[in-house]
C-alpha cells in the first residue's frame, strides 16, 4: 500500500485518479480532506503547474504527493487554451463557461480544422523538496464537436470527440475513458516509473 496526498480540488479529476490508482493499491488521501487549500498555478506548462501543486501538498501534508495538471489544446487556436483550460472564460470559470467560450472561439471552423488533444502530466514527488521527481505524461487526440453532447466526465468532454469515435468523452462510460484518456496513460507511465524505481509493486 503507498500513502500519498492527491494534490487536487477538482472533483473530476479526484475521481478519474481514484479510480485508476486505488485498484492499484494505492491509499489517496485528497488535500481537502487534510485541509489543504490550492497553490497558485503560475507555470506556463503543465510539467511546473503539475509540480507546483504537488510540491505544495507534500510539504502541507507531510506525505509524498501526487498531481496532475492537464488541458487542452486546441490547433484551430494555436494550442490554446492550454495550461489556462480551467480559467479560458475567465478566472475562476465554470466548466460551463469556458466551455462556451471555446466553442465561440471555434464558431465558423469546420469539422476538419477542429482536431485537438488533451495533455496530461502526472508527477510524483517524495517529500517538498524532492529532486528527482517522477513523471508520467499522456495525450489524447481527437476534435471540437459543434455543440456539446452527453453528461459523463468533465470540464470540455461533452465537447471533446476522442479520434476514431462518433461519441463526445462525455458519452463513453467512467472505464471507457479511463482506459484511453490523456490522464490514464500518464498514470500508467508514472506507475512504470514507480515500479522502476521501487517504490511500488504490483499487487
Ligand atoms: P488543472 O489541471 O486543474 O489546471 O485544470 C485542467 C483543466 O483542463 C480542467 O479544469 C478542464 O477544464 C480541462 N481538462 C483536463 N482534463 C480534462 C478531462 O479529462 N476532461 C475534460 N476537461 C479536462
């Protein structure tokens, strides 16, 4: 069993690790429930927001910590929003909001200029001041829909149409997207590396 604060308020994404790394054998205690509040994410890429979070909970909670920072990237848009996916409307924006947001960004751009991906990196770090972290990235491809569809998941799914499907990521079951999203494999990627360094084996 490896103890670990999960470095995150976002209720989704709270799920989505719980329910890859718990089976896992992982124990995850969330940072709200140790009364840990955010830290600012002033990182222009996701691998120093991912750090900046975990580094915070490490030495709040006294444990090692886990974060991930992801977002999407948009081509029509140059890649953004990025980084800024959570706060694209403005800052402290609904899922809602900067969802609408996008797709006004988007309105007019056809179908086949509409292709983007989620980015996920997922980091481990031992104690705050760890010098070696460990790191997982993800990415998954795919395209803007028109207009939003479905109720699963989160933050731009219902707008997000993974590639090869007909379906928006808000219309695949909890296990469909948990078996392919951006954040899956990152996970799976930093459990290799934590095999690999010996801080975990396989149940
Ligand atoms: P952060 O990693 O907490 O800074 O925020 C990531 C933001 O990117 C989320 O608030 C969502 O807007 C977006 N995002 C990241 N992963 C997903 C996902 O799996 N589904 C939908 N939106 C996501």
């Amino acid at each position: 069993m490896k103890r670990a604060v999960l470095a995150s308020a976002n209720p989704g994404k709270l799920r989505e690790l719980a329910a890859l790394l718990v089976p896992a054998g992982f124990e995850l205690l969330s940072q709200a429930a140790l009364g840990i509040g955010s830290v600012p994410e002033t990182g222009t890429t996701f691998l120093e927001n991912a750090l900046l979070k975990a580094r915070h909970a490490a030495a709040a909670a006294q444990l090692p910590a886990l974060a991930d920072d992801s977002g999407i990237e948009v081509d029509a848009l140059g890649g953004r929003p990025g980084v800024w996916s959570a706060r694209f409307a403005h800052p402290g924006a609904s899922d809602e909001e900067n969802l609408a947001r996008l797709l006004a960004e988007l309105a007019g751009v056809p179908e086949p200029r509409r292709t983007a991906r989620y980015q996920c990196v997922a980091v481990w770090v031992r104690s705050a001041d760890d010098p070696e972290p460990l790191t997982g990235t993800g990415t998954w491809e795919g395209r803007i829909a028109l207009a939003a569809r479905g109720s699963g998941g989160f933050g731009y799914d219902p707008v997000f149409i993974p590639a090869g499907e007909q379906r928006t990521a808000a219309e695949l079951s909890p296990d469909e997207k948990n078996r392919v999203s951006h954040r899956a494999q990152a996970l799976a990627a930093l459990v290799a590396a934590l095999e690999a360094r010996g801080v975990y084996s396989r149940p």
